[in-house]
C-alpha cells in the first residue's frame, strides 16, 4: 500500500490518482514537497492541476500542520482535527465554544483573496448564503476573518464527496445506474432550487462540492451541496483585472468562463448536467460526446434529450430553472406521469348525470340479487381481483412526490 502525499490516504500501489483528493500519483518532480502538492487545485476527481493565478506566501499560520488540535479560531471554534485542503482553504473539525456543537471550519489561505474589497465580497456572498436554509445545502453560521485569513464557519457532516464515490465505483468496474444518477441530480436540484430562490448562484458546482450522506440507491439519496459563493469572491482582483471567470471550467458554463457576473440560474444547471453525465457515462462530454443511452439500456431517450439541452452552449435553450430541469427529469424515467399529472377535467354538470345514471342502475341491481347471491359474488369478486391485478407504477408526481398507483 501507498499513501497519497497531499491527504494521507492510503492507496494501491499502482494507484496513478487518489481516489479521495485526485492528486496524480505518478510522474510527480522529485522535489515536489507535500506542500506543494497541497497547493494544488483540484478540478475533477480524476486530474490535479497547479492554479493558474499565482499568490502570495502563505501565512505560516495557515499552514494545515501549524494549526494543531486545541487552536481557537476566532476565539471561539476550538480545532479538534484537519479533516481536509483544496484548491479554496483547509477544513477543519472544530467545536463552537458556547453551544459545544461540531461545526466545520474553512480557512481560505490568504493569497486567495488578496484585497479588502475581495474579503468584503466573500463576507456579503457569507451574509447572503446564510440565508439558506435547506437541507440539500450545508448552513453557514458564521463568517469573517482570523490572523488575515477568511473563515467560514459551516455545517459539519459526515459524508464522502461525489468524485470520491464515483471514483470507488470505477474502481470496482460497477456502473451508477441512470435511476440512482437520477436520484443524486434530484437532490442537487431541490437544493440549488432553494438557492436560486434566495438569489444566491453557486458558479462552481461539481462532484467535490457535493457531499452524498449514506449510500445512494435507485430509490433514494441524500446529498449537501457546499462552497456557495466562493467562487466570485476568491480572487475578486483578479477577476476583475482580466475579466475571465472562477470556478472549475470542466465544469463551468461557456458564458461564465468568459464573463463570472454572466452566471445565472442556467449556468449552474449547465454544470448540473456534466455531472448527471458522468455519473451516468463515467467521463465528462467533451468535444463530439455520444447519448449516455449509448450502450445503456436503463437511460431514456429523454434524459439525453434532457442533458443535451442542459449542455447547450446557449443557456436560453437550457431549462430555465431547477424546478424545470428536474421535472423534466422526472417526466424522462416516468413518461406516464405526465399525463397523471394534468389530467382533463370533465364538464361538473355532465360527472353529476352520469352519476346519477350509474347510481340508479346499482339501484334496480341491487333489488334484483336475492340475499344468498351476495355471498357468490363477493368470493368471485375476490378471485376476479386478484386473477387481474397488475404490478404498481410508481412515479414522481407533479409536486415531487413518490406515489403508486
């Protein structure tokens, strides 16, 4: 066994990435320290690259192994241990000094936000998002700045990030059938439907930044997505001195790799759909990509409808809202609930004569069967029942809704 150099997994030996950090493994400089693969920005769960904006030196206070168990952030999270470091900050476990509660705490390394007009756009993204309260998106408690260094404080939960699962997956050679992709993407979606109410864009989405509690199934899943909002504030100067957007491009909206402020509810959903993708496909579309039901007998042709429009370059031919997107999900593994959904509403005078009819043909019925005849009909109704009972259809209603019929 072997142990990732930049988190300290353990790992085959013939492992060429980390399944939990996506740090490559191989062909590395032989001077390359662990602190600079930790300086690294993780882009996808499978490659590693180094930032292209460069930064300052960072403060030896934020460096993972000087800030020990026992540290108090801000005079009041007291540090139990490092639970993890990417291309945005160091997370740490920590206990809130007055309520004894865990809580997450994020430390973003001073060279990501390098100007008082950045810190201030982070802490103004802080306020917003804190305003979201769901349960597909981690809470945000508090957020501010210890020794020249953001810090948010965050929901804690025990949870594996999406590329890491993902990643296990491959590595055992099981597929992730379209329905549990579809379960995953549901949640994403209800989650950043909440956001988008409160005007808040996430602008980085992708697998890092999806924690999936417990093991997802075809029937259920449970995700938190975190990081709203650091993407436009870290390295706001740089931003604005080139005009290029933040965030993870493999991942990002063409109009936000040009313009960040261009992001809009459709530019996460661009992102929504590389990752329903490569959930389902086990790579990213890129250039010509085939249908995810190439090969696939559990993908509807309306779910590569549904992500070939999710992945078009112009974001009014996407679906315009989460809401949209996954209704039309839903619509795509369960065609027959569209037509549950709106049913036509007959004319109320003609249901009132029509029961009134059928009512009085039960009546002359009824009058007609003499008393042992009811015994008869009761067992041959029974059997009858049964001989032509067919399996139930089970669907996801028009208000989101597991129901069967």
């Amino acid at each position: 066994m072997s142990q990732c150099p930049n988190c300290h997994t353990s790992l085959p030996d013939n492992a060429k990435f980390c399944a939990s950090c996506g740090t490559a493994l191989t062909d590395q400089p032989a001077d390359t320290s662990a602190d600079d693969l930790a300086s690294m920005h993780t882009v996808s769960g499978l490659e590693t690259v180094a930032p292209g904006i460069p930064t300052e030196d960072p403060d030896p206070k934020m460096d993972p192994r000087a800030i020990t168990p026992g540290t108090m952030i801000a005079s009041k999270y007291k540090v139990e241990r490092n639970i993890g470091a990417g291309g945005m900050g160091v997370v740490y476990k920590a206990v809130e000094d007055v309520t004894d509660s865990a809580v997450a705490i994020k430390l973003i390394p001073p060279g990501q936000v390098r100007s008082e007009k950045a810190v201030q756009r982070l802490i103004d993204e802080g306020k917003t998002t804190r305003g979201i309260a769901h349960p597909n998106v981690v809470r945000i408690f508090d957020i501010g700045v210890w020794n020249s260094a953001p810090y948010i404080a965050m929901e804690y939960v025990e949870g594996k990030p999406l590329h890491v699962w993902r990643n296990e997956k491959m590595t055992r050679n099981e597929e992730v059938s379209a329905r549990t992709a579809g379960q995953i993407i549901k949640e994403v979606l209800n989650g950043l439907e909440a956001a988008h109410a409160e005007g808040v864009i996430h602008r980085d989405l992708k697998p890092e930044n999806i924690m999936l509690i417990g093991e997802p199934t075809d029937q259920h899943a449970k995700v938190k997505i975190v990081d709203f909002g650091i993407a436009l504030a870290t390295n706001q100067q740089t931003q604005e001195a080139s005009g290029t957007g933040l965030g993870t491009q493999l991942y990002m909206a063409p109009e936000q790799i040009r313009n960040a402020n261009a992001a809009n509810p459709a530019a996460d959903l661009y992102s929504v759909s590389k990752i329903f993708y490569e959930l389902i496909v086990g790579v990213l579309p890129t250039g010509h990509w085939s249908p995810p039901s190439d090969g696939r007998s559990d993908v509807p042709q309306q779910i590569d409808e549904l992500i070939r429009k999710g992945l078009s370059p112009n974001r009014d031919s996407r679906p315009q809202s989460a809401a949209d997107y996954r209704e039309q999900m839903i619509a795509g593994f369960n065609p027959s609930q569209s037509t549950r959904g709106h049913r036509l509403k007959a004319d109320p005078t003609e249901m009132k004569d029509a029961q009134k009819n059928l009512m009085e043909a039960y009546g002359r019925m009824f009058k007609a069967i003499p008393k042992w005849g009811w015994a008869v009909i009761i067992i041959f109704g029974l059997i009858a029942a049964f001989a032509v009972s067919e399996p139930q259809e089970c669907f996801y209603d028009n208000y989101n809704n597991w129901v069967c019929s």
